[in-house]
C-alpha cells in the first residue's frame, strides 16, 4: 500500500447524455466468480449499449499490488471490487467516490448491511455480499468419534476446547479445531464479547492485557489438544482451500467465512455443518455476531462516469437479472427482494448459509467498523506473534506486547 496516493475529484463528468460511457471493472475470484461477473457484465451492455465494460479480474495474491499500482499512476479502474482490510486506506486517501453523492441505492438492503462501506460517515463501499464468521464441522468425524454435534447455542470457548480434543482423540485427527486463534474474526467475537473492539475511530480498541488474555486461551486450548502441535499450526497457514485439513478430513471444525461454505463441500465432497462461534456466557445472543461484507463495491474517485458507474452497481446489486447470474457466490444478496426472488435457485449448500444468516439476526450487534489505515495486517502480524508463543519462544505477554507495538505503529491515523 506504500504507492497509494491520494487521488483529486470525481474525475470529469457522468457520462454523455446519450448514454454512452465506457467503465473498467476489476475484481478477484475463482473460476465460477469470473463466469458469473462476465455473464453479468455482457447481460448488463447488452441491455445498456451504450455502455462499454473493459474486464480485469485477478488473482487476490496480486490483486492489491496491482490496485495500488494503478492508483498511484491515476489508472485505477472504474469499478473496483474491494475488501473490508483495505477500504480505510482507499477511501482515507481520497481514491474512492462517495457513492451516495452518486445516487446507490440501498434502500431494500437488510439493516445492518450497509454501514461496513461507510468510513467517518462516508459511503466508500456498497456490500456485495453478506457474510458472517463461522466454524464449519465435518459431522461424519463427530460420529466416527462417537459424539452428538455440540450445541451451538449453548457452548462457551471452553466447550469448544473440551470439544475439540474430545473428537480429535476420538477421530485421531491432527486438529479438533483449525484456525481458531489465527482468525481475526474469532479474536474480533472474544473482544466484543468482552465490552471492546479490534478497532475504535481513533485507533486499536483493546489493550496488551485483553491480546494476553487471547494468547493465554490459544494455550490452554493448545495443551489440552484442541488445536495440534505447533507445526501442524504454522503448516496450516500457508494451506489453500481446497488442502485446508477440513477440506482434507484431518480436523473435525476449522474457522471459515460463511461464503465459503460451498467451496468447502466441493473440496472435501462432504457436507459440512455451520456452527455460530462460541460466547463467554454460553448464550447466543451474548455472541456480538455480526454481518460483514464478503467484499464492496466502490468507484474510483478519478473515473470520469461516476454516475454510469454507480448505475451499473446499483443494477448489480438492485435487480432481479442479476441477482439470478450471480447467486450467493459472493455471499448472500443484501438486498432482501432479490434474495427472496431468488432463495430457490440457491445451491443446498448456499440455501443452508441463507437460513444460517437469518437464524443468527436476533443475535447480531453492531457492525465493526473498517480496519483503520494500516490496519488490514492485524491477524498476519497477531498469528506471526502466536507462532513464537507455540514454539515456545516467548512468553503470552512478551508476544501481545511485541502484536500491539507493531499493529499500533502500522496505524496511520
């Protein structure tokens, strides 16, 4: 992000008056997200032509460098598929239009699906697609280690533990749980639950002692082998989807987004469960659940059709036509008219994630902001800390102090 610079204006104008504009549009993704975002795209011209599109998909691994490239060169596209680690830095530095000076239309997206976009009261982003964090189980490991699937209306973090090495034991599986304390979103649920935040507008919103207090219960759940050996851990990191040890059936839960329910029953040609994380009081409702956005759309502040880019967004997200192309592979559509339009073309795996985002609504609280600038490499730099805690090379305090000076000194706020 060093090449981000800030950006002027909205650029030159909103398009011809005949119609005409011609917009650049990039995202990353996977093979049925390109299929989807082209089919979309070519659906979309063909009923506006006047509007050409310019694609440019990419790959998440190169996906920043590019955009950041661009815009310091004052190239960024039009329309740009953005994520909640990084809208802060854009939208702080001026690269990104304010979407509702431009007419988006949220107006049918269900409450609390809108504020993950806004920065300091400004809309940067308009949420694609919504999501929550979740642990998916694999029940056949359950039942192979002759356990009922854990109540995920009751379980407090220590259920979850005793859980975890009851069925690795059970299962001999390397891991109970995966990716519990290497999740921001998990350490985000345990300081909500806990009165704080992993951010506030003026900076981090928890201290050394509350990052101690984590480390110290990833320990505990490493002794008492929830969560495998500290190899196992540190292997697992660099793990891709599809070799992840859910998707391989070496560990009975692991920690996902809920979009990502459906990648995970074709990798592993299982059917996974949705489990809600844990609380500290064992019930539901104390979980400070929230919805997130899989990602946003956002509009560069330099196009020079902020109108027609902001009309092809309010289409994406507003109609019918689209909302049929693109499904829930982005996460379940926002907007609650074409989510019912289109509940029953839904994939089995994207229907259970759509009955599991309204199950938890009574049990949502307020919708974290943004990471601030700085912010989107708190969880690489929290499990890079928790790695010398498991390999025994520093103590839980000397590793939250070391993970709060750095993700502090990152902050450009």
């Amino acid at each position: 992000m060093t090449g981000l610079t800030a950006c002027g204006g909205s650029g030159s104008g909103g398009g011809s008056d005949d119609g005409s504009a011609a917009l650049t549009f990039t995202w990353w993704g996977n093979e049925v997200r390109n299929a989807n975002t082209t089919e979309a795209i070519e659906a979309y011209t063909k009923a506006n032509p006047g509007v050409t599109i310019e694609p440019q998909p990419g790959e998440w691994n190169s996906y920043w460098d590019r955009l950041a490239t661009q815009t310091a060169g004052n190239t960024s596209p039009d329309i740009i598929q953005m994520d909640m680690a990084y809208i802060s830095e854009y939208g702080d530095r001026g690269a990104l239009l304010d979407l509702e000076e431009h007419g988006i239309d949220t107006s049918k997206f269900l409450p609390g699906t809108v504020d993950s976009g806004r920065i300091d009261g400004t809309l940067y982003g308009v949420n694609a697609g919504i999501n929550t964090p979740i642990l998916m189980a694999n029940p056949e490991l359950f039942e192979k280690a002759g356990m009922d699937m854990p109540d995920d209306t009751t379980w407090t973090w220590d259920d979850l533990m005793e859980i975890a090495a009851e069925v690795a034991k059970g299962a001999d599986l390397d891991f109970g749980a995966s990716s519990v304390f290497s999740a921001d979103s998990m350490f985000s649920a345990f300081l909500r639950q806990n009165g704080k935040e992993l951010f506030t507008p003026e900076g981090l919103g928890f201290e050394v002692a509350d990052a101690t207090a984590w480390f110290d219960m990833m320990m505990r759940f490493f002794e008492a082998g929830a969560i495998g050996t500290a190899a196992q851990i540190s292997e697992e990191s660099t793990k891709t989807l599809d070799q992840s040890t859910l998707a391989v059936g070496t560990g009975a839960m692991q920690v996902y987004w809920s979009n990502q329910v459906e990648a995970v029953n074709n990798a592993s040609g299982k059917e996974m469960a949705l489990l809600r994380f844990p609380s500290t009081t064992g019930k539901a409702t104390d979980r400070k659940a929230w919805y997130k956005a899989s990602m946003l759309w956002s509009v560069s502040s330099r196009t020079e059709e902020p109108e027609a880019a902001v009309a092809l967004i309010n289409w994406w997200m507003n109609s019918t036509e689209s909302g049929m192309i693109n499904l829930a592979e982005r996460g379940i559509q926002p907007n609650t008219e074409v989510q019912a339009a289109i509940e029953g073309e839904l994939s089995p795996a994207q229907q259970a994630v759509s009955k599991f985002i309204s199950d938890i609504e009574p049990e949502l609280a307020a919708t974290p902001i943004a990471p601030l600038p700085g912010g989107g490499t708190l969880g690489a730099v929290m499990f890079r800390y928790q790695t010398e805690v498991l390999f025994g090379r520093t103590s839980t305090a000397d590793a939250a102090q070391g993970f709060v000076d750095e993700v502090t000194s990152n902050l450009t706020v």
